[in-house]
C-alpha cells in the first residue's frame, strides 16, 4: 500500500465525500506540492473554493461524463489520458459513489494548483488547473509503483479508482514531474553550460550568472526561481528558451517547442503553446531535447 497521504483527510473534512482507506491514513494538507511556491495569490484552500472548481467541473460535464481533457486524442495515436481515462469509465460503469469521488477528488486537486502552485509565473485558470489536475494523475498512474499493488502486476487494474483515492496518485505524478523533468532538465541545463564559451562578453557573462543562479536553485529543489536568469538564452535561441521555461517551471508543462526545435519547418510558435505532461513519453521527448541543446545553443 501506498504510504500516508498528507492531503487526504484535509480533503475529506472540506468535503462532504465518500472516504477511501488511503484517506483515513493522512494527517495533514503540507505535503502534496513542492516547497517554495511563489504563485500570487489565489482561492484559499476551504470547502467554498473547493465547490467553486467543483461546480466549473460540473458545467463541464465531468459527473455526467469524462472530463473533458479526457475526451480528445491527438489522430493517428493512442488517446491522450488512456490511464486515467480507462479507469474512470470502469467507476462510472460499476460504482457511481467511487466515481463521483473521484471527481470531486479532482476538484479538490485542481483548486490546491490555483491555490498553492504557478504556471508560467502567474496562478493557473480553472480549466488549467483541471486539465494539469487530470494529466498528473495520468502520469502518477502510469508510473504507480507495482509494490503498492496487492497483486504481482505491473499496472493498477481497470477497478484500482474504486478503492483508490485520486490524491495519492497525483503525488506520485507530481513527484515524477519534479524530479524527471524541472530537475532533470535544471541539471542537464548545469552541465551544458559548464562547458558553453562566448566570444560575446555580455552573453558569456550572462551564461556564467545562470549556471551560478540554476546551480543554487537545483540545490534548494526550487529551479524555476532562476527563470529570470534564462533571458540570455533568448539571445541565442529563442525556442529553446520558452521550451526552458515550460520544463523548469514549478508545474512542468511541455512547449510546442520541443517538436519544433527539431522540425527545420517549424517557423514559429507561440510562448503560449503548452501542453500538460502526462506520459512518459512526453518525458521522453524532453530527454531527447536536452541531448540536442548543446548543438542548438552553438548555432
């Protein structure tokens, strides 16, 4: 079993739910986002809030049907979300109690972003904080670890959203995200620049004061306080810049930018132009960038 849930029973009194048996095992709301959260400020974390992002969610259709980040998928591949998506539909087929939990579980997780967490260095939108509320638990599902299952199986079953609540698998995807990608990419950022030398002095000093800067943050665990210090690889490249920016940032989110930069065709993309990780695949592709940043940088 998963260890205790330090939001669960936070969530449980400000919401009038059904309780699982991982939320019996919490004992406080501190523990579910990174430390150091600079987002403006936003909903306060109280049963009022928590109804406002639920009754959004509601006007979405998500009782009613998936959410509706759970509804589309990029032609030719496998639908976006399928974790997600597979074991909601099972909730809603089998136990409308476990599935409308589930859903104000979202509601609740989407309202602690707006509340406690930035994107982009300003406060998440409802329909953000839903649609990287969803995706997260996408990714903690895919990445669910298999000790946590009773059975010796690779992945959570079709039923594991029944008797499992939706905030412990958001830490999992939110752990994966810190760790595989704002700090990955913050450390391979570190080591690039380790080695980057200018003729320009201005630009050459500017690198110099980001690996200080990012080295400093990647040590606090908090890499997206240097996104100021990112401005001098705008000078050098533009895209990969916003694709920087995106993959440091306290929620980390994919930039269009990452298959641009490696598509001659791609004349323009807007700063704008993000999608939530949800896939390890998306992960993938950001290890894939990173290789290709030194070569991009020296252009």
């Amino acid at each position: 079993m998963p260890p205790a849930n330090p939001l669960a029973r936070a969530y449980f009194r400000s919401i009038d739910g059904t309780t699982t048996t991982d939320a019996h095992n919490a004992s406080s709301a501190s523990g579910l986002l990174a430390t150091g959260s600079e987002a403006p400020p936003a909903p306060d974390d109280s049963a009022e809030a928590v109804a406002a992002v639920f009754e959004v969610l509601l006007d979405a259709g998500i009782l009613a049907q998936p959410p509706r980040a759970l509804l589309s998928g990029s032609e030719g591949r496998a639908p976006r979300l399928g974790h997600i998506r597979a074991r909601l539909e099972f909730a809603l087929d089998q136990d409308n109690a476990a599935y409308s939990a589930r859903n104000e579980e979202l509601a609740y997780l989407a309202n602690t972003l707006m509340s406690g967490c930035s994107i982009q260095a300003r406060p998440f939108t409802t329909q953000e904080a839903s649609d990287a509320a969803i995706a997260i638990c996408n990714l903690g599902l895919e990445n669910w670890p298999p000790h946590w299952l009773p059975t010796k199986t690779t992945a959570p079953p079709a039923s594991f959203l029944i008797d499992h609540d939706l905030v412990s698998v958001f830490q999992v995807g939110w752990r994966i995200l810190h760790d595989d990608v704002s700090m990955y990419v913050a450390e391979q950022l570190i080591a690039v620049l380790d080695h980057m030398q200018y003729d320009d002095r201005e630009i050459q000093m500017g690198l110099d004061a980001l690996r200080i800067e990012m080295a400093r943050q990647w040590e606090a665990g908090t890499p997206w306080r240097a996104r100021d210090a990112l401005d001098v690889i705008a000078t050098l490249d533009m895209l990969a810049w916003a694709v920087l920016l995106a993959l440091i940032d306290e929620c980390p989110a994919l930039h269009a930018g990452v298959g641009a930069s490696l598509d001659s065709r791609t004349l323009s993309v807007s700063a704008t132009d993000f999608e939530f990780i949800s896939e390890n695949s998306q992960i993938a592709s950001v290890r894939e960038f990173m290789q290709s940043l030194p070569e991009t940088l020296r252009r």
